[in-house]
C-alpha cells in the first residue's frame, strides 16, 4: 500500500440526543473530537416505526373501481 494516503483514525465521542454518549474509531475530526448527532437511531422514524398511520379515506379504492371498472370488463 501506498504511504501516507490513509485519513488518521482515532477515538472520538459520539453524542446521542438523549445524552447518552459512547466513545469509538473515527476518521471524524481530530483525537477527542465530539461528534453530537441529530438525528440518531433512538429518535428517527425509520428505527422507532413512527406513529404514521394509513387511512382509507372514503373508499377510494372502491370508487377507483366503480369509475373504470367498464375498462376491466
């Protein structure tokens, strides 16, 4: 391998937005460097599941059908 092509990896700080924090190996920043996240896996939608919920709003499936259903026949 090349010398000196290679970013330093060294530990850092990850700040979670609950607070909680945990140290690992990083190419981020420098030696000791925090690195505060603002969106985190204990707070985003994609991880939690969300409270989006999904609503038939007066039958629009039903009515699709009724409208072209001489289309199918």
């Amino acid at each position: 391998m090349k010398k000196d092509i290679h970013p330093e990896y060294h530990t850092i700080t990850v700040a979670m937005t609950d607070g909680t924090t945990y140290q690992t190996r990083s190419t981020y920043g420098e030696e000791g460097a925090t690195l505060t996240l603002d969106i985190d896996p204990t707070t985003h939608p994609a991880w939690t599941k969300g409270n989006q919920t999904l609503v038939d709003r007066g039958g629009r499936v039903s009515r699709f059908n009724k409208k072209f259903d001489s289309f199918i026949s």
